[in-house]
C-alpha cells in the first residue's frame, strides 16, 4: 500500500511538473515573434517571406513595376556582394592578396579611365561619406598637432569650408555633422549676379571672402566645386578655382554628374580641368546603371599615415571587399561598353536640347552649356505688359505683385507640364524642380537615369512630340485665366479665389446666404453645396475637369476647375456654376425648413378643428349632446352638417380648406411653385456639342461637308429662340389703331360670343363650375 502511494504521488508531481514546464514556454514563446516559434521555419517559408515583403499586395498598386528591370551587367554586380561574403571565409593570407588585388585593379581602371593619374581610391556606400574623409584629411594635413590637442587647435583658428550656392542641398549641414564642427565654418559663396552663368560660382567674391577669412584669423581649408550642379548641370571655372586654391593653399574637392564625360574623347576644358584638383568623387553606378555598386573617392597624398588616420584606407579586408561588385562590374562591360553608355547619355541629352530649341514657348536654361549632358526646360508665355521671360524683377509696366502673381501661376503650369510628361513617357526620367530664379522647371539628366531606364532616342522623340502636343493646352489655360477672373467677380454670390498652386482656369467659392464671409474656417453647408456643384458639374461631360478643395480640410472648400484645351466660353462657364449653386442651395434651404414647416402646420390645423368642433357645438346645442334626447331630436328636426377638413399645401407652406374638396369632388390646385432658378442668358448647340464651347460660326473647324449643314442648323434654332421676340412687334404694329384688339384678343371674344349664342339644350352637361375646372 505505501508503495504505491508513493508511485502515485511521483506521477502527480511529475504531471504537475510537465505542465508548469508547458505553461512556461507558452508564456515565453508569447514574447516573440511568430516565425520564431516552434522548431524554426524552412528555407521555401523563409523565401516566400522574403517575396511577400519585396512585392507587397500586388492588388493595391497594379500599374507599378515589380521590380527593376536589370540586366546581365547589374547581376553581376548583385553577384559581388554574395560573392563578398563566401570571400570572407578564406584564411587571413589568401583573404589578404586578393582583397589587396581587387582594391588596386579597381582604383588603377577607374584612375585611367577618368583621367585622373597617380590617385588612390575610397569606396563607400554614402555618396557624401566620400567627401567627409577628404575633409578630416586635410583637417589633419593642415593641423599638425590635431591628433595630440584636439578641438582646442581648431578653437584658436577656425577652418573654413567654401561651398557654391548652387550645392545640392544639405551637404554643409553633412558635413558640419560629421567633422563635429559649428555651422560658422561653413561659408557660402555666391554664383555670379553680373557675368556668366547665374549657376556658376563667383570666382572674384570667393577670393574677396578668403581674404577677409585670413584678416579675421581663420584658416581657409576646403573648397568645393561643381563640375555639373545638382540642379542644371553648370561647371565651375575649375581651371581658376584651381590656381586660387594654389595660391592659398585651399584643397580642392570636385563632384558632379560632367565628370563622367572624363571617360569620352572629347572633353570640354572646363571639365577636363577636374583631373588636377586633389579629389574628386565619382558615382558610375549611377552613369552605368550597376545598382548596389559604391561611390570611389579619388585623391592624391603622399602620407599613408594620415589618409589612416582620416579613413579613407583601412587593413581590414571587409573595407577592401567594398569594391568587388564593381571590379566585377567593370571587367563585364570593359572599356567600350563605359564609354558606349555615357556616350548614349550625353547624345540624348543633346538631341532633346536641339529639338526644343524649334519649340515655341520653351524656355532652355543650359543653352551655355553645350557639353552638359543635362536639359533644363520651362513653358513661358508673354503676356501684355509682362516680362518675356517672367522673371522676378518687375517689368516698366507691371507692378512688382503683377509679376510674382504671374511667375506663380507659370510655376504651376510647368509643374503641371512636369507631370504629365512624366507619366506619357516614363522612360525619360524627368523630374520637376524648383529654381530659385528661374522657379519652377523640367530636367532631363540622361547620365542619371538612362542606364537604369533603357531611355532610347525614340524615347526623347516621344517626349517632344508630347510636350508639342500640351502647348495649346497651357497657352490656352494661361489667356482663359484673367477673363475667368473678371467674369467671377461681376458674377453676385461667387467670390474668385486666389490660388497661384492651381495650374487650371482658377478657383471659385460659392457665398451662400449664410456664409461668414469673414471667417476662412470650415462651413458644412458651404461644403455640401460645393459636393453638389462639383457633381452636377461632372455631369454636364464637358472638357474641363473639376475638382474640389482645399487639402486642408479646416478650410472653405471651393471647386478648382482644370486646363482648357481649346476656346472655352467663360461667361456660360461661370454662369452655369452660379446658377446651378444657387439652385442646390434653395433646394437644401426648402429641404431643411420642410420639418418645421409641416410640424406648424399641424398646430395650426389643429386649433383650427378645435375651433370648427367648439362652433358646431354652439350651433346644434347642448340637447343634442344627450345620447337619447340628442337622438330624438335629429330625427324631428335633422340638422344639415358639412364635412370640414383641413389640407397642407407644401408648395405654398399654407392650410387650406377640404370643404370644396367633398362639395365639387375635386382638388383645389393651390400655389403654382416658383420657377427654377435659370441663367439670363440660354446658349444653343448643335447635336453632340460638348458645354461651354463658344460658338463654330465662322471658325476653320467646320469641313466643306458638314459646314451647310451645321450652319442651317444654327440659324434655325436661333430662328425658334427669336420667334416670340418677333411676334411682339406685330402685336404692338403702328398700323393697328389704338385700343384695338390683338389677333389672340379677337380670337378669344370670337369664342365666347359664339358659346353664349349656342341653344341651352346644346351646352354639355358639368358637375362643377366652369371657374374649378
């Protein structure tokens, strides 16, 4: 008996301790994550994870490309970065002559084919790291005692980064964030203002600020120049950036998307003077189209403790690695195959500058520059009075509001024309910028993009063929702008809003009659009006599109009317959109005050019964009311009741008596409703045309076939529009003498003489008045 008691509280205990052990992983297994649970997930599930997330839900965005189409050349630079890792396996001495081959192969082909001799080479992921290295290095050339007093020796005398105003954006802050330095070391030199380019940067104010640096006690360090801005593609004077740099013992640090053309047979000077600076930066992955491929820095120094020291070399063989996929790389598309595709860059970029050269309206800002293998383009319009060129200084004859007004709606245009060149030929690359002169503009950077892309020259034709094909729509917008604004104006109840971001005809706010027009906050029933309008106006099928706003949902809304492509009517446009406005409006209005209305209508009805019961009684008498006296007395003397009952008439908002109702067994026809609200002026069309197009007559449009036609058309429905105004002046005709009766006059006393003169036994039998017909 205790043995067996004892085995069976070993099982009780050894159960009680499975489950808390159970209970325990259940508990920790709720802590993580789900593919962590359990055993692990196999390599199929794990792939199939990867795939999900690299796709995503291919039902949301159907249109958008999986994934990048690369060729052959951009796996084998994928292929580098595997091959990268199984390289880190090897032991310490094979691992180290091949990372040491790779590095020096890549720097010596890049070195050669850019021109740039006896340099050494830094490979890094961030475009900007590149440049952050260089300055340490010359941080540390020119301070020798850095290493050992730190900051205190930059305290003392402060060194000096020059940077163009034309950099692209945020690469001082970069900087400033890296080297732990303040922001006044940083200084921004101007372009030029009087002479040359307005991208380029001003070599005489440059050399004023060194010389006022050096007065003040600071150190001129590190100047960085453009060979291919950011935004248009201009190249410093390199050649006299290099001899102040000399002078003042100033590195020089060139980056820009013109060092590519180093690779070609022919370079421009400005460009070819890069290759006696003492660094530049060069991306080819980007020129190439190699994705995943680093930035290389080359230099040239002549101490190898200090480029240590800096970063830009390293004994570690995973830093050596970095180049691989584009050792590989480059061996895949040899020397023919880099000059053949920056080549291809540069004679898109200058196949689409010389055909919009014959393109009016367009407006090319890197004329200057015929090596750049960038295009910078906007749409202008002169307009009366205008500045031909729209620039931000203010014309003799326009006020300085008149030309800012101007500029920002041509700015929303060309982002507008951006946009839909975007999407018609999405193998161009384009893109849409901001200038700080010139505002808004379209840029077309082949060596960024037409690796990547594919772009071809049947490419760039397309876009030209597109950007011809939406000049009339953005001339038209732009004349159409300034009537729909006079016409909104002299229009009661719509009030012209002033939006310069809307590329369209304009903006419009229907004031109801409850609207604050003081307050900008958000109005429901302005809003629900406006949802009305903007679906009554997408109804009517015509051309224009329209759109309501704002973004911001605190605010008014109003309807943003699009681009015209040819001559709109404006007065019948924003005529329709008063009319139709007010007429949702009254609607709205009849619809809320119907409650009310009918629920006073009720009181009223009622007190009326009440009084109508009160008067009954007093007329047939107290007796009456007596169940058996009452009844004995409407048999003797009966009494004669009328039915009264009272109707509601919506249309009128007024009660109104049923008693003719059970007397002529016909229904009183109450208030006629008003008439809908109608514009003054009706506007006739042919068969198929769309709203708001002016009229045909006389226009080129019509063919020799259909011209008779649509002419006959035209004058017959203006001749049935004209009928009633021509039959006035005959009824009203001098001939006539006065107080004479009208033909229609005549007539109708004609039929009434005749109808009394008819026998009494021959006039049909009526229920009812003639008068309650």
């Amino acid at each position: 008996m205790g043995k067996n008691l004892k085995e069976a509280m070993k099982m009780l205990e050894d159960s009680q301790r499975r489950t808390e052990e159970e209970n325990g992983k259940k508990l920790m297994s709720g802590d993580i994550p789900g593919p962590l649970q359990g055993s692990g997930q196999d390599m199929v599930s794990i792939l199939q994870l990867v795939q999900n997330l690299m796709h995503g839900d291919e039902d949301e965005e159907p249109q958008s490309t999986r994934i990048q189409n690369i060729g052959e050349q951009g796996h084998i630079a994928l292929l580098g970065h595997s091959l990268g890792a199984y390289i880190s396996t090897l032991d310490k001495e094979k691992l180290r002559k091949l990372t040491t081959r790779i590095l020096s192969d890549t720097t010596l082909w890049l070195c050669r084919i850019f021109r740039y001799e006896n340099g050494c080479a830094y490979f890094h992921e961030e475009e900007r790291e590149g440049l952050a290295k260089i300055c340490r290095l010359a941080i540390h050339s020119r301070y020798e005692d850095f290493v050992v007093d730190g900051f205190n020796v930059l305290y003392n005398k402060k060194p000096v980064i020059y940077l163009s105003a034309a950099a692209r954006p945020g690469l001082g802050q970069y900087l400033c964030n890296q080297l732990g330095l303040p922001f006044p070391c940083l200084c921004r030199v101007p372009c030029n203002t009087m002479f040359g380019s307005q991208h380029q940067m001003d070599v005489a104010f440059l050399e004023k600020l060194i010389k006022e640096d050096i007065e003040r006690g600071k150190l001129p360090l590190l100047l960085v120049a453009n060979a291919g801005t950011a935004a248009v593609g201009h190249t410093d004077k390199i050649g006299r950036l290099k001899e102040l740099c000399e002078q003042y013992g100033i590195w020089l640090h060139v980056e820009g998307v013109n060092l590519a053309t180093l690779a070609l047979g022919y370079v421009s000077s400005s460009v070819l003077a890069a290759t006696k600076c003492d660094s530049m930066t060069l991306t080819p992955g980007t020129w190439l189209g190699l994705p995943a491929v680093p930035a290389a820095t080359l230099y040239k120094h002549d101490d190898p403790a200090l480029t240590l020291v800096a970063g830009l070399t390293s004994n570690k063989p995973a830093d050596k690695l970095r180049a691989l996929p584009l050792w590989l790389s480059l061996q895949y598309l040899g020397l023919d195959g880099i000059v053949e595709r920056i080549k291809h860059a540069c004679q898109l970029s200058q196949r689409l500058q010389e055909s919009l050269k014959k393109v009016n309206h367009i407006k090319i800002l890197v004329e200057d520059e015929l090596s750049s293998p960038v295009v910078v383009f906007r749409f202008f319009q002169e307009l009366p009075g205008s500045d031909p060129v729209l620039k931000a200084v203010p014309g003799p004859n326009m006020a300085p509001s008149a030309v800012g007004r101007e500029r920002h709606s041509c700015d929303a245009l060309n982002r507008w024309l951006g946009e839909q060149l975007k999407q018609l030929v999405p193998a161009s690359g384009l893109t849409v910028m901001d200038l700080e002169t010139e505002g808004s503009c379209v840029r077309f950077s082949p060596l960024t993009t037409a690796a990547a892309l594919g772009t071809r020259a049947e490419d760039v034709d397309q876009l030209v063929a597109c950007v011809q094909s939406k000049l009339p729509v953005l001339t038209c917008t732009l004349q159409l702008r300034e009537e729909f604004k006079q016409e909104v104006t002299g229009m009661a109840g719509l009030l012209y809003v002033d939006d310069p971001n809307w590329p369209g005809i304009g903006v419009v706010r229907y004031e109801h009659a409850s609207d604050d027009k003081s307050s900008l906050k958000l109005d429901p029933e302005g809003e629900k009006i406006h949802a009305g309008l903007l679906k009554k106006l997408n109804e009517l099928e015509s051309d224009l599109t329209f759109k309501m706003g704002p973004e911001y949902k605190s605010m008014k809304s109003c309807i943003y009317i699009g681009m015209a492509s040819e001559d709109i009517d404006v007065s019948e446009l924003v005529e329709t959109i008063a009319v139709t406005a007010r007429e949702i409006e009254e609607n709205s209005r009849l619809l809320e005050n119907m409650t009310e209305v009918v629920r006073k209508g009720i009181q009223e009805a009622q007190v009326q019964l009440q009084k109508a019961n009160e008067e009954r009684l007093l007329e047939e008498g107290v007796l009456r009311q007596i169940p058996v006296v009452g009844s004995v007395l409407n048999w003797f003397s009966p009494v004669q009741a009328s039915q009264k009952g009272r109707s509601f008439n919506l249309t009128a908002g007024s009660l109104e008596s049923t008693e003719h109702t059970y007397v002529y067994k016909v229904q009183g026809t109450g208030v006629t409703p008003p008439q809908t609200p109608s514009g003054t002026r009706t506007k006739q069309r042919l068969p198929g045309q769309k709203p708001f197009k002016r009229s045909l007559r006389g226009s080129d449009a019509l063919s020799e076939t259909s011209s008779v036609s649509h002419t006959e058309d035209l004058e017959k429905m203006e001749h049935l529009s004209a009928g009633p105004e021509q039959d006035a002046p005959e009824a009203n005709s001098p001939e006539r003498p006065p107080g004479a009766p009208t033909p229609q006059e005549a007539e109708q006393a004609g039929a009434l003489q005749n109808g009394a003169q008819r026998p009494e036994d021959d006039r049909p039998q009526v229920e009812e008045p003639e008068s309650l017909r």
